[in-house]
C-alpha cells in the first residue's frame, strides 16, 4: 500500500533482522526434507488447525516492479478464546510483516509493523487498507490478477491457518 520510503526506522530495522534470518532460510529450502520435517513436529505439538472463519481475502495486485503488496481478509473467531495471531508467510514474497495503519502528529497516514494482531473471543478482525493488514515485502515475481496465493498465518502457540487470497486489483 506504501511506498518502502514511508517504512519507519523500526520497520527497517525489523527488515533488516529478517533479512538477516535469510540464509539459514534459504538453506533449509535447499532440501525439501529440511522444510518438511518442522512442519511435521509443530503440527504434531499443536492440538488443531487455528479455527477462524476467513472471508473477504484478497491481496492488492500492483504493477510490475512493485516489490510490496498488502493482504486483506476478514478474520472471524467462534471460540471463546482470543486468537493472537504472531507471524505471517507465503512462497511469493521474501518477507510477511503484520501492520498497523496510525496517523503521525501531522495527521499523515502511515504504518508500522506490530508483533501481534489479536481475533478477539467471538469476534471479527478486519485487515484492510484503512486498519490491520498483512504486507509482502520483496515480492520474488509480480502477481498475475485473479492469481491465488496462499498465506500461512501463524499464532503465538504455533498453530496455522492456510489462507488463499485472490489477486485483486484495487
Ligand atoms: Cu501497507
């Protein structure tokens, strides 16, 4: 949604631990034994998938070049539990950050990562362009319209949840 010149100096400092998180990364993708075998533990110490009703998803297709994208959904929890979500990833980009929209003291509208992002108990989380959202940093190619991703969100006590989000211009 913003330009990488809007990133505040704690989202570039965030990016630049990630990056440096990716040669262990890329190394473990180098065999697909290595990827598939922490997937099996967690899913094996998790009790279930997370168990949100997702609607609305959608990630925002821009023109090639554009390295940064946002995904929007519409997260809903039946539980009686807040979920608190913790981390977010696809294959299409390098990075998946979550992020709060918030306005600088000249009003200007801006965002910044945030290390959490909480369905309430019973409750919906709205992640548009105007709230919460999920932003794809380092897009490895441009997304095609009405192409499907699949995000992979994360909470704090490992579970996952698979999202497919159609490309959709805004
Ligand atoms: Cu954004």
């Amino acid at each position: 949604m913003f330009p990488i010149s809007a990133l505040s100096a704690r989202v570039r400092a965030l990016l630049a631990l990630g990056l440096l998180a990716v040669p262990a990364l890329a190394q473990s993708a180098g065999n697909s034994m290595d990827l598939t075998m922490p997937t099996l533990k967690s899913a094996a110490a998790s009790t279930a998938p997370l168990a949100l009703k997702v609607t609305a998803a959608r990630v925002v297709a821009v023109p090639p070049g554009i390295e940064d994208t946002s995904v929007f959904v519409t997260l809903t929890n039946p539980g009686s539990r807040p979920v608190v979500l913790t981390s977010a990833q696809t294959a299409v980009s390098a990075h998946a950050m979550l992020m709060l929209t918030v306005k600088d003291a000249q009003g200007l509208t801006g965002m910044k990562a945030t290390p959490s992002l909480t369905v309430p108990a019973h409750g919906t989380l709205v992640l548009d362009d105007a709230g919460p959202h999920i932003m794809l940093m380092g897009l490895k190619r441009s997304l095609k319209p009405g192409e499907v991703v699949t995000v992979i969100l994360r909470d704090r006590a490992g579970h996952t949840l698979s999202i497919r989000a159609p490309v959709r211009k805004p």
